[in-house]
C-alpha cells in the first residue's frame, strides 16, 4: 500500500511540473490534474489585461464595418509634364590664356571672384613689347620725315620741268620716290598696330561677365601663348543653363508646344526635392540621337541665388501642356486588377468595386477617363480588408496632412483617428490569427471543457 501511495505522489509531482513548463502538452491530456495556483494554460490567460469580454468585442468588431479613409473626385487642371535628370553648365566658359609669353607678374583677382568683362585678371612683364612698340613708333616717324621731303623735291622738279631748265624724267622718279616713301608709311603703321596689340596682350583681360575659378598658375611664373592649361576659367553663371535628354516620343509635342509660348523648366533637388529655380526651354536640338532615340534640349535659369552650379545634377520638370477640366482621384485610390485599373467607390456604407479607365498620373492625382464622375467618394486606404460589397466606415481624418511648422518636429505625433481605428483592426486580425493557429476559438472552449471535467 505505501508502494501505491508513494507511485500517485511521484506520479502527481511530476503532472505538476508538466503543466507548470509545458502548459501546451497540459492543455491536450485531459486526465492531467489541473494544480490550483500552481500553471494557468495559455487558452486560461486574459489576453493583455483583457478577458473572455475583450476578445468578444474584438470578434464583434470583425463583423461590423471597416474603418477607412475615402476621397472625392473632382474637377482639375492637369498639367502634362517631362520628368528628367538633367546637368546644369555654365551658360558661357572661357579658359583664360596668355597670348604672349613672358614672366607673370601680376595677379588681379581672387579666386571666386564675380569678374565684369575687360576686367583686368594678370599681367605679364611688357618691357620686351614696350620696347618693340616705341620703335615701331620711331620708324614711322623717320619714314614720315622721308616723305615730307620727297615731296618738297618732287615740286621743285615739277617746276624746273615746266620751264626747261629740268627732265620730265628726274621729275617723274621723284614722284615715283614719294609713293615709295608713303608706302613705307603704311608699313609702318602696321607695325604700330601688330606691336601694340602685342603689349596689349600682356595685359590679360576677362573676356565675359562671370565667376573665376581656381588659379591654375601662380604669379612669378614664366606663361607661354602655347601653355594648355590657362591661368583660369571664368564661367557665366547668371543666367546659367542645363541640359537635358527627352525621348524623341515627346518631340512633337514639345516643339508644338514651344512654338506657342516658352516653356516652363522647373529645377529640383534630386534628394530633397526642394525648388532650386525655374527658367524657360531655350533650344531643342536638331538631331536626333541614333543609338539612344534621344534629342539634347536645353534650358535657362535665372539663377538669382545661384542654387545651380555647372557640373550639378539636378531633377527637371518641364511643362509641355495643360488638361483642362479632367476628372482626378488621389493616386492611391486606383488599384490594379486582372481586368484593369478599378477603385473601391463608397456607396450606402458599402464598398464597391468600379472599373476606371485612367490617363496620366502622377504620385498624387490620377486622371480618370471613364468610369467616375465627381463627387463620386472613393477609398483610399484600407484594401487588404476590402471585397466588393463589403461593409465601410469612412473616418472623418484627412488624407493629406497640412504643412508642417518650424518646432512640430520636436513635439510627439498624436495618431490620427483612422490610425487609431486601424490599429484596433490590426489587433483583431493578430488575435484571429492566433486562435486559428491554436484550432479556433472553439477549440479552445473544447480544451477547457474537457480539462474541467478531468479535474473534476
């Protein structure tokens, strides 16, 4: 007897620990003793602070309508537009050269500097070509003095001609004297312009109104007319242009366009997506691109504030045309079927799925071309839930949010109520999925049933 009695305590203690760290195994014995205090199963758990009441509300829940936030579609002016990634160039750039050689010696002007056209940017030394102008100078008025003489004999010579006392022919060689001398005049002059332009050119001058860049020489060097790399670049920045590639698809249209009015050519931030300038459509190439099926175009900005730099990459947008008076709905609306684009349209508190046919569409709007007339209220969240026919709540918070003011980053966001509403959703489906995994609901009532009567 004691045997007996000594194999049921072994026996008990070891059903309690069973159902202590294995609950799940506990729940599926039914002539397992249930130890008061000891376990409570998983199916016995209030689920987070909640009861048997809870879930009953939240399968309640699954049964009345579904929260979701709906649109009205309206009238609008679409603008038709060309999305791009373009590359901004300076609108002029001149690579500053010496023309003559000689030492640099002097500098004038910082690098970065906003430069005026003739401004002076360097000087070479110009004694060698002062030198070469004053002789040039010097020669001509020899020559000068030449002529003036020439022609004072020629009269005389004419004179004694005229009276007999002298040749026609020694009249005629001092004539042919003069010209000579006259000649050498012109020669000279010439000398004086090459020689001038020559020191000139030891005076280096900027050739347009622009910004310098970095200086490529320092100032002592010895420059030459042959050196490749310059003494700097000065690029026009303002207005300041950009280049860009559109499929020879949009040729047409853009040129059509363009021959009404100038386009409209916006710049935007590739990571931010701020406006940087707008400008016009300047030039449309007139080729084609074989290997791409491309055509170069290219626009003008402003530039005021100088947001756009040579070398940039940059977003453009340009506007080729209008639609006027067309029918949009919010983006997210138009979902995508084996039949084609349709939209969950609110109608009596139902959802009801509604063939469209769509037009151009951006990441806000969609043009809708068949199949919807404003106000027609259409769904834009909330689709996972949704069939055709189904029961719908539309909740009264927005679907754009209001720009957001300086110091709102720092404060908590408060959820809106179809998140709210939509959170709740989310907790039924959870709770849903777990009884499927654990055999239902019901099975969860059989379980407890049969462990109930086993204890007792």
């Amino acid at each position: 007897m004691k045997r007996v009695i000594l194999l049921l305590v072994i026996l008990a203690t070891g059903a309690a620990v069973v159902a202590e760290r294995f609950p799940a195994i506990h729940a599926r014995v039914p002539w397992m003793p249930n130890v008061p205090g000891l376990t409570q199963t998983a199916a016995e758990k209030p689920a987070d602070g909640e009861g048997g009441d809870g879930k009953k509300r939240r399968r309640f829940a699954a049964d009345g309508p579904i929260p979701v936030l709906a649109a009205q579609a309206r009238y609008a002016d679409v603008p038709v537009t060309a999305d791009v990634l373009g590359t901004v160039q300076a609108t002029n750039s001149v690579l500053v050269r010496s023309q003559v050689d000689g030492k640099l010696v002097e500098i004038d002007f910082k690098e970065g500097q906003d430069v005026k056209r003739g401004d002076v940017v360097a000087r070479i030394d110009p004694a060698t070509y002062k030198a070469l102008y004053d002789s040039a100078v010097a020669k001509k008025a020899q020559d000068e003095a030449l002529v003036n003489n020439a022609q004072v004999d020629l009269v005389r010579y004419q004179k004694l001609a005229e009276t007999q006392y002298g040749s026609h022919q020694q009249a005629d060689t001092q004539k042919a004297l003069v010209a000579q001398y006259t000649a050498q005049l012109a020669q000279d002059q010439a000398a004086i312009d090459n020689t001038k332009a020559t020191l000139d050119y030891a005076t280096i001058r900027s050739p347009i109104d622009g910004r310098t860049g970095i200086r490529q020489v320092d100032q002592g060097n010895l420059v030459h007319a042959s050196d490749s790399t310059g003494i700097v670049t000065v690029a026009q920045v303002k207005p300041i242009a950009a280049v860009f590639n559109l499929p020879q698809q949009w040729l047409r249209q853009v040129n059509g366009a363009a021959a009404k009015g100038a386009l409209r050519l916006e710049a935007r931030d590739g990571t931010t997506g701020d406006l940087l300038d707008t400008g016009t459509l300047q030039v449309v190439d007139n080729i084609v691109d074989q290997t791409t099926g491309t055509v170069k175009m290219k626009g003008s900005f402003p530039n005021a504030d100088a947001q756009l730099w040579p070398g940039q990459f940059v977003n453009l947008r340009l506007y080729v045309d209008t639609l006027s008076h067309v029918v949009v709905v919010p983006t997210p609306a138009v979902q995508r079927g084996p039949d084609g684009p349709f939209a969950y349209r609110v109608e009596d508190g139902k959802a009801v799925m509604t063939k469209i046919q769509t037009g151009r569409q951006t990441e806000a709007d969609t043009v809708v071309t068949g199949g919807l007339v404003p106000p027609a209220e259409v769904i834009t969240t909330g689709f996972t839930r949704l069939t055709d026919g189904t029961k719908v709540a539309v909740s009264t918070a927005t679907a754009s949010a209001e720009p957001a003011k300086p110091g709102d980053a720092a404060k908590p966001a408060e959820p809106a109520a179809g998140q709210a509403e939509a959170a709740a959703v989310s907790d039924h489906a959870a709770d849903a999925k777990a009884d499927a995994e654990a055999g239902g609901p019901d099975a969860v009532k059989h379980r407890r049933r049969r462990r109930d009567g086993a204890a007792n």
